[in-house]
C-alpha cells in the first residue's frame, strides 16, 4: 500500500475528512491539492512545475464545449418542471391505470420516466412527482411507505435515462462520445423502470389494501376524452425526446447543438400549455446558473486536487492497490462498486465523477473494460446515492414537500426496497454486459477482412514532361 509513499494514501484520507466535515466540496478540493502540494515541494515529493499546468487545466474546463451542454440541459428540465407538463402527464396517466390495484403507482413510474427523459435532472423529477401525486395517493388510502417510496425511485430514474447530466459528465471523464453513453444506458434504464413495475405488480397481488382501486367518480369519463388528455401529455414529450436524444444518436447534432434544441423546445411546449411567463423563464435561469457555477467549481476543484494527486504518484498507488486485488476483474468490479455504494453516503454524483471516477479509469483501462460499459454501470451505482436513508437527496427533497403527517421514518423505511431493487440492476449489468453494449453494436459492422483497397498506378512521366499517363 505505501511501496509510493504515504502521501498518496493520506492526501486520499484528508479529502475524505474534509467531506465529512461538511465544508463545500469544491473549496476542500482545492485546499486539499494545495496543502499537499506545498507540502511535497518541500519534501522534494512533489516538482512545482506541476502547478505551471493549473491555468492551462483552469481555461481547458471553461472553454469545454461538451460541458455547456449542462446548462442547456438544465434549463430545459427547470422549464418544464415549472410548466405543468407533469400535471397533464399524471392526472391522464393515473386516470387511464386507476381502475387496477396500483394504478396510481404504475403512473407514477412511468410519468417519472418520461419526466425524467425530458427534464435530465432527478431533484425536478421527485418534487414535481412529490406535489402532485403524493396528496391524491394518500387521499386515496395508499400505504404511506410505498407512496413516499415509489415517488422516490421514479425520481431517481432520471439518474439513468438519457439525458441525463452525470451521462454527460462521466463521458466527459471517459473521454468517450456522449452518444455512445445515452445508447448504453437505454437498455439498463428500460429495464429499471420494469423491475420496479414488476415490483409493484407483485405487491398490488399480495397487499391489494396498500394500492387501492381509484374510485369510478375519480376516473371520470372515459373513452376517448380520457385518451385524449393522456396523449395531449405525452405526445410533445415524446416529440421533444426523439428530438434531442434521436438526433443526438444518429450524429447529426452535438449533444450542447441537442441540448440547445431541448431548451428551445421546452419553451415551445410551455407555450403550447399557455404557462410561458417572464417568471418562469427568470426562475429557470436563476436555476441554471447556480447549477452550472456549481459544477464548474467542484470540476476547478478536482482539478487542482488531481494534478497533485497525480504528481505524488498517487494514479500508481491507485492502479497498484486495485489490480491485484483477488478475482480479476470481477473482484475489481465487486470492490468499485461497493466502494462507490458506501461512499455515496457521503459523496454527490457529481463530486463522485469528478474525485473518484478518474482515480479508476487507468485501472479499468488496464484491465481492459469497456469504457462504456464501467461508466453506465457507475451511473446505475450512483443511482443509490439519492435513497440511501439518512443522507439520500431524494429523500430530503420529499421530505420538504411532504406533510408533516407522514414521519421521516416512514419515508426512510419505504425507501429501503426500492434501494435494493437498484442495486439488482447493478448485479444484472455487470452479469449481463450486452444489456449496455447492444445499443451500441446494434449497427451494421463491417468485416475487416473483406475491404479491399484499388490503389491506381501511373507511369512515370515521360521527357517531354506532358501529363502523367493514368
């Protein structure tokens, strides 16, 4: 463990106390990489031409193209998160399943995923769903911890559905196409959301009392009116997704040129639903721009804390420690994400791809993992850390908006079933690769083999210099 030194393993253990603490993540970063820096310029452990690199790293994150598409993405969720695109979504969607047991439910997963396939960011997701939905549920005699559980976990789904922002920034540490991570999370977020369909299937035939029926006067009319408003709600939703993430797919758009479609579209869509007003677009910039700066921190902040890191020779002590750990790369897999899992209590998503993401691409690399593959599988790991009881930011988030009838313990313990439903789709993924890398290798594929290469040859020309004979 110290065949490198012992600054590697203590400049690790400092950042981590520094997170328990509680002080802000991009300001321990940069603290961090500074102290230790200094200190192994002093004890000849570290060169100071290091630190030369540190604006060009500064311009290099702020003059990122790929990373301007978090903004655009952002507004687009903030915009129609403040829109009423969700209330449309549910009450036709809760209306067409309410006659089952759970009907209520099976909407409140699928609307959140298809929220979550426009919005791209989980905080929209579980508070629109939360508001909305929460109320009617518990009006209507659901078991308080599987309402406050299943809105939970259709919020975190946003974690996985393309567009999702972490998508966009583990690419961006990859250094994969960000194409090629939205194909490979299609088939792990599909099927996310029917393990948990499937879950509350299996529960609606066992405790049928928890999910009551919606009562006929609740439904209303339906036929036709009834179909109508569920499609008024998801056709443009379905419209502004293909736009994005299709175009984004087949090459023809950069995903910061998709997430500027999306943001155009999400205006047009509140204009549809007559709610565009100067308030919700200043509200959805305000939103954005403290996202943004808030990524861009933390990113300034692993920076100065890598480059340190890396100076130290602490990416060899990483690669050392991992690579010979038992089992190959199965037990690298078992230790990262168990690792990830724990440190999720503590960690953002966004801080885990920034700090600890990097630390194990060049082990993964020598393992020779799918880079595509690792990062989805990651993503589907990082899900966790918005249900994780006590410190989930899924549950914080609905424990704002929910009444103070229902106790945090409830939303804790309600949480808990569907957190292990997550952490099947972990084991599923790594069992089960193709469920990541058939999207991609689904196109067509050529045989190298078979190209043949027709070089013309040409004489030489002749004295009289004239052109060249083909």
């Amino acid at each position: 463990m110290f065949s490198y030194g012992v600054m590697p393993p203590l400049m690790f253990a400092g950042m981590i106390c520094f997170m328990i603490i509680g002080f802000p993540v991009a300001f321990s970063l940069i603290a961090v990489g500074l102290f230790f820096g200094s200190i192994g310029i002093l004890t000849e452990h570290f060169h100071p031409s290091f630190l030369q690199a540190l604006p060009l790293r500064f311009y290099g994150i702020i003059s990122n193209d790929l990373l301007l598409a978090i903004p655009f993405f952002t507004f687009m969720g903030a915009i129609l998160e403040r829109c009423g695109l969700a209330e449309d979504l549910l009450e036709g969607t809760g209306k067409l399943f309410g006659r089952v047991p759970g009907g209520l439910a099976y909407a409140v997963i699928v609307v959140g995923a298809i929220l979550g396939a426009i919005t791209g960011t989980v905080a929209a997701s579980v508070i629109a769903m939360g508001v909305i939905s929460l109320p009617v549920m518990m009006r209507y005699g659901y078991d308080q911890k599987l309402a406050t559980g299943v809105i939970a976990a259709s919020g975190t789904i946003t974690q996985l559905i393309p567009p999702s922002l972490v998508l966009i920034i583990l690419a961006e540490q990859l250094g994969k196409p960000v194409g090629d991570m939205y194909l490979g999370a299609i088939g792990p977020s599909m099927l996310q959301v029917l393990i948990f369909l499937a879950y509350v299937f299996v529960l609606s035939l066992i405790k049928p009392h928890h999910m009551p029926p919606l009562p006929p006067e609740a439904i209303g009319e339906g036929g036709w009116p009834l179909v109508k408003q569920v499609l008024w709600g998801m056709i443009p939703s379905i419209v502004l997704i293909m736009l994005v993430l299709g175009t984004l797919a087949m090459g023809l758009a950069t995903p910061t040129e998709a997430g500027a479609m999306g943001a155009v579209g999400a205006i047009v869509l509140a204009a549809l639903h007559r709610r565009l007003t100067w308030p919700l677009v200043r509200q959805a910039m305000a939103s954005t721009g403290r996202l943004t700066a808030m990524v861009v921190f933390i990113l300034i902040g692993a920076t100065v804390f890598s480059l340190v890191f890396q100076g130290m020779d602490g990416a060899l002590w990483i690669e050392h420690m991992l690579s010979q750990l038992p089992g190959g790369r199965l037990g690298f897999l078992i230790f990262v994400n168990v690792f990830v899992f724990f440190i999720a209590f503590f960690l953002d998503f966004f801080e885990i791809a920034f700090i600890i993401v990097p630390l194990l691409v060049p082990v993964a690399i020598k393992l020779d993992i799918n880079l595509i593959w690792f990062g989805v599988l990651l993503c589907v790991n990082m899900q966790t850390a918005f249900m994780h009881p006590p410190f989930g930011f899924a549950l914080f988030y609905l424990r704002g908006i929910a009444p103070k009838s229902i106790r945090t313990s409830q939303i804790y313990w309600g949480a808990i079933p569907w957190l292990f439903m997550q952490l099947i789709l972990v084991v599923v993924v790594i069992m089960w690769p193709d469920a990541v890398t058939y999207w991609i290798s689904a196109g067509p594929t050529v045989d190298p083999a078979t190209i043949e290469l027709n070089i013309p040859q040409f004489e030489p020309p002749p004295l009289n210099m004239g052109p060249p004979q083909f």
